[in-house]
C-alpha cells in the first residue's frame, strides 16, 4: 500500500516493500506492559430474553454465559492459530465479562493483558467475539434471530500509541 491515496501516509505493517504478506518484526521492541479492551454487543429476541433471569440464561448444554466466558479465553489465547502474522503471546490476564445492558441486548467485555513486544489488540477482539459465538450457539435452539453486532477495540494502552474510545 502506497501513500499517494492515503493522506495521513500510513502503511500496511504486514506488507513488505516488495508487497509480500510478513509478520511484523518486533525483535527491536521494548518490552511493555501491553493491555487491550474489546466489546461486542448480542441482540436478543424475545424467545431469548424470555430465558434471561437474573442476569444468566441456562441451557441443556449449560450456564450460557459461564460456558461463553470460558470459550472466549480459550480463544484469546490460541488467537495466533487464527490469525495470520499474529504473534504467539503468553496471555497473562484474560478477563470477560458478560452483562445484559437491557432486556433485549447484551455486552460482552474481553480484557487482555500482558507484558510483551507486541500488542494484545486482536486477541482482546477474538475473545469478545467467540464468547458471542458462543452464546449464540447455546441459544440457536430458541431463535436464530441473535445478532451479533457493534465488535470494537475501545481501549489499548503500551506500544506505540495508546487508544481510548
């Protein structure tokens, strides 16, 4: 990717000047405690919402939101198996959180960290996502109308620039 159509002259970092797909090399990097936060959000239909009591939906196949918290940190840390060029890190902190932001909609939070060359960014958003997968999966039996929706960073603190949404 040129500069010439990109006015702030940024470049794709998994390109190489000879236009070939590689992994960022981070041998150069300091290592920083590196932290990422990533949401996403589920539209429930009401078959759904009819089963959301206190806050955790049961199924046959379990406590929904248990099981999505649990898949979701699995996935977080085998997200260099998913992801191409994404470096393998030791995950030292994974937390998820689950919570129904109305009565038709729910959030979900992936918080990673760890202290490392390279940012945690895609593995915070692998997280929150495979815990909504997750949730929609065990609750496919009562509607397939679950949207998933809204999948964001809002926050990254330790490389080289930090975000907050």
């Amino acid at each position: 990717m040129t500069t010439e159509n990109n006015p702030k002259g940024k470049t794709l970092t998994h390109i190489d000047k000879n236009n070939q797909p590689t992994m960022v090399d981070v041998s150069e990097k300091v290592i920083t405690l590196r932290r990422a936060e990533a949401i996403t959000h589920i539209e429930l239909p009401p078959e759904v919402q009819a089963v959301l009591e206190g806050g955790e939906i049961n199924s046959k196949k379990g406590p929904v939101f248990q099981t999505a918290i649990i898949a979701g940190v699995m996935a977080a840390k085998k997200t260099h198996e998913l992801i191409p060029f994404c470096h393998p890190i030791n995950i030292e902190s994974c937390k998820i959180n689950i919570k129904a932001i109305s009565q038709s909609q729910l959030e979900i939070r992936c918080v990673a960290q760890l202290h490392a060359k390279t940012g945690v960014e895609m593995e915070a958003l692998t997280g929150a996502s495979v815990a909504a997968l997750t949730v929609y999966d065990m609750c496919k039996a009562l509607s397939h109308d679950i949207v998933i929706s809204q999948t964001r960073l809002v926050q990254k603190s330790g490389g080289k620039s930090d975000i907050k949404k």
